[in-house]
C-alpha cells in the first residue's frame, strides 16, 4: 500500500533529470524527492534501444529495493521513449510519469509555424515519438536536431563553455533564421540554455518539458489521495564513483533561474 510520506523517485541517465526535479520541488514543496542519476552509463542517447530499456528497469529495481516509493518521474525523454511502457508493466503498483519532447506547446503557441525539437538519436527515432510528431505535423513545421555529444558536454560541467557554443553552432546553422521555437527533448539541454540562446538569438523561443511533467505528476498524486504536505526532502544519488558528480548536480540543482 502506498503511503503519502513514501518517496517520488525522479531519475534520469544523469544530471539532466534535475532540470525537471527543479520544478517538482518548486510545485511539490513538501514531498520527499529521490533523484537519482545514472551518470556512470550515460549517455543513454546513442545507445540500442534494447540497452536503454535494460538499463532503465534495473534502475528503477535499484531504487524501489532501497526506497519506499509512491511514484516514479522517468525525467529523461530517452528512458521515457525507449522504456515507460515496460516499467508500467512491470510496476503496475507505481505511478510513472514520463516526459516527452513538449511539441503541443509548441503547436499551441505557434500554429502554422516551424518547429525544431532538438533531442537525442533515440528519442528521436523511436515510434514514441513518431507517434508523437504525427498529432502535430499537420499545425507546425517539425525538424528533428539530434545533437550528439551535447549530453557528455552536460554532464562535464560545460553546460555554457565555449566548446558547448561550438558544437552547437555546428548543430543549429541549417536552422538559423528559419525557426519560431526549439523544444528541448533532452532533459540536459535547459541548463545549456545560455549558449542555445546565444546561437539562436532572441526570437527562437525555448520551450521544454519539465514544468509541464511536474504539473502531470502534481495531478497524478492528487488524484490517488497521495499528496504529501510535510517538511520536504531531496537526497541526490547517482551511480558515477567520480565525487564531482554530486557536487555538479547539487549546483544544477540550486542555480539561479
Ligand atoms: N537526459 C536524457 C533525455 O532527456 C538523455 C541523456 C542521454 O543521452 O543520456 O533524453
């Protein structure tokens, strides 16, 4: 029986997720949060899809044998297309939400308009999203951007070095002065929001996932009876031996907006 103080676990393949663990704490302020990063495996972005999924449910095991959990936030677009249809089967006594690349803000917003969801190879390959892009081809222009290597430049710390502008410069320059707005389908991608900015310039608007998936977890919990109003906790762990991590994701964490 899930019981209201249990934990939300909210996990990602590394420090992205904490984009999105942002703004659960801030609409969930009195939950106990479990974030939990898989730094050590990722990028998952690049990876078969077979492998994601495997490594997302022995995740997920890891967690549920070491934490009592009432829910569970897949916060990376990547474990959410490759996986959240097997972890909701396998934990059918779990609420999981899962994120995905916030095309229908951008359709709202930007009806006739075109639309560059900047993503990994994964989410961007798998029927979730083709399922996905299909609901709003025919209101916006969709271009798919992977960015390779932009996760491991993330995860490094680099989230607005000059190397981060330049692989990013590399990425976007057959976009320039042809979009309305980027959605940012990697849960790493905000924090590098400096630089997209810088190369994009100031009328691509910028759009994401993470609010939007803390208001679906918001809904869920309420809807089970199983919010929490107490003092709130957030414990960060990740599977990387390196030390810096932990200090990296307590910075992303508590970095000014
Ligand atoms: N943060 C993940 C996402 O939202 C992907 C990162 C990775 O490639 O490991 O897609």
């Amino acid at each position: 029986m899930n019981e209201k103080h249990d934990f939300i676990a909210v996990f990602d393949s590394g420090v992205g997720g904490i984009s999105v663990l942002r703004h659960l704490v801030r609409i969930l302020p009195g939950e106990r949060f479990i974030y939990y990063g898989d730094s050590a495996n990722a990028p998952y972005g690049s990876r078969p899809t077979r492998e994601v999924r495997a490594l997302t449910l022995a995740a997920v095991d890891k967690l549920l044998a070491e934490y009592p959990l009432k829910a569970l936030v897949i916060a990376c677009n990547t474990a959410t297309a490759a996986a959240v249809n097997d972890v909701r089967a396998a934990h059918p006594e779990l609420i999981v939400v899962g994120i995905e690349p916030a095309l229908k803000v951008a359709a709202d917003h930007f009806p006739g308009g075109r639309v560059g969801v900047l993503a990994t190879e994964v989410t961007l390959r798998e029927e979730k999203f083709d399922t996905l892009l299909h609901r709003f081809d025919e209101d916006v222009t969709i271009y798919k951007i992977p960015a390779p290597g932009l996760v491991e430049l993330v995860e490094k710390g680099k989230v607005d070095a000059p190397e981060t502008e330049a692989l990013l410069r590399k990425v976007l320059s057959p976009y320039l002065g042809k979009l309305d707005a980027v959605v940012l389908g990697c849960t790493h991608y905000p924090f590098a929001r400096n630089a997209i900015r810088r190369v994009l310039g100031d009328n691509v608007v910028l759009l994401d996932g993470g609010e939007g998936t803390a208001r679906e977890t918001r809904r869920r919990l309420e809807l089970a009876g199983l919010l929490e109003n107490g003092s709130g906790e957030v414990i960060l762990r990740n599977s990387s031996p390196d030390p810096d991590i932990l200090r990296l994701s307590r910075e992303l964490l508590n970095q000014e907006d």
